[in-house]
C-alpha cells in the first residue's frame, strides 16, 4: 500500500457533534421545514438544516455574529458533513442566506405553529409531565429609538426610566422540568394584564391541559382566571390589593 497516496485532513470536532445530536433528538431541521416554506429556486441544504448548523455556531462560539458563520462552516466542513450525512457548502451559511432565513423565522403564525410543536417534542423527549406553569411578564428598557410600528415603545418603566423606550417579554415555564414553553415579545406600551390569556392558552395547546397555572398578581386578573377555568384547570396567584 503506498501511504504517499493517503491524505490527511484534521479538523478540531470541539463540542460540535454533541450539540447537533443534541439538535436532531428535539427535531429541530425537521419542525423548521415543515413549518416554513422554502423558495422553489433554493439550492443546497434546506432552512432547518441550515437553522441547525447556525443555531450549532451560535451555541458552540457563544457569538450570534452572521458574517464569521460561513469561515467557521469551511473550516469544521468535514466534522459537519459526516454528522449531519449532508453535502455542505460554505455558501449555504453566508450572512446573505442567514439574513433570508432570519426573515421566513420572522413569520408570527408559523413560528407560534412551530414552537408549540418543538415545546411538545421536548417535552416526550424528557419524558416530562407537566404539573405546574408558571407565567411572569416584564419590562426591558432599550437604548434603541421609538418607532411607531416597532416593539420599542415608551410606557410604565419599572426600572424608573420614563425617558428610555422599552419592550416587554412573557414567559412561562413547565414544572417539574423548568421547560420554557411560551417567550413573546411585546410592544412596551402594552398592560401586563392581557398578556397572561394568550400565555394561558399557548401552555394548554402544548400540554394538553392540567398543569396548575401560578403567577404574580396579574394572573388574578378576571378574564385570566375564567380563562383558567374555562379550560378546567386551576390557578394559583396573589390577589390584587383594592
């Protein structure tokens, strides 16, 4: 055997094939694709594929950054390609490409269709009944400018910065494995209170119903709790002081 002919390419694996297998067991490339639609003219890779070894990136560098994505995938190309079974091109990870599909994940009816699936995924994949959901709603002050149409708005600040717009975030948790099964952004401007009905809702389509629904005052609310009831589960929240 003349080993003259024999090349040898290495290539540092790092964390790689852990966190891909860890993205194939919640089903990641497969949600993203049956989810939103791919242009008819898209060459290469799908969107989930390309969703995964993105989100593969992100997680391995600890960086969001677009434009460094594509020298990673040509310099980890062969560690990709033989655990994803994939024909890769550094191409298909360009910030151009990213930016695409950052707009179709932009899309608001299919990535709620999305995550509530990719919830129910995770939570066979941890073999997790849920007992207990807990909601809470926030606001976060921004350095960025108000915008009429956008998620930055002025409203009550409880970080005391009436001069700073912000956002608002919701979130809600399954117990006893601490699963984040609902994260929405909201304009800053809008009242906690009406928040928590669609939460309520987003974590009975993903659960089935049965866990018991524990919050801050605001879940007391009284469309909140007959939401609640309605749906014959139970609640569990501090009543509002009159």
């Amino acid at each position: 055997m003349d080993l003259s002919s024999i090349k040898i390419k290495s290539e540092r694996a790092d964390d790689i094939p852990l966190i891909l297998e860890r993205l194939s067991t919640m089903n990641v490339q497969p949600l993203i694709d049956n989810h939103f639609l791919t242009h008819g003219n898209q060459a290469g890779i799908s969107q989930g594929q390309v969703a995964v070894i993105w989100q593969t990136y992100i997680l391995s560098r600890s960086d969001h950054r677009m434009h460094y994505v594509e020298d990673w995938v040509r310099t980890h190309r062969h560690t990709l390609e033989a655990c994803t079974g994939q024909t890769i091109r550094p191409v298909d990870l360009s910030d151009d490409c990213l930016s695409h599909q950052l707009r179709r994940l932009s899309q608001d009816t299919r990535w709620k269709g999305f995550h509530q699936e990719s919830v129910k995924t995770r939570v066979r994949t941890y073999r997790s009944e849920p007992e207990v959901a807990r909601h809470d709603s926030t606001s976060v002050s921004s350095h960025s400018p108000v915008s009429e149409e956008g998620v930055i708005q002025t409203g009550f600040s409880k970080d005391r910065r009436p001069d700073s717009g912000q956002f608002k975030t919701v979130f809600s948790a399954l117990d006893p494995s601490g699963l984040p099964s609902v994260v929405e952004i909201v304009p800053g401007n809008r009242a906690d209170g009406p928040l928590y009905v669609p939460a309520v809702e987003s974590v009975r389509a993903v659960s089935g119903g049965g866990p018991l629904h524990a919050g801050d005052c605001k879940t007391a609310a009284i469309d909140t709790r007959a939401r609640i009831v309605d749906g014959k589960d139970d609640y569990l929240c501090l009543l509002p002081k009159i």
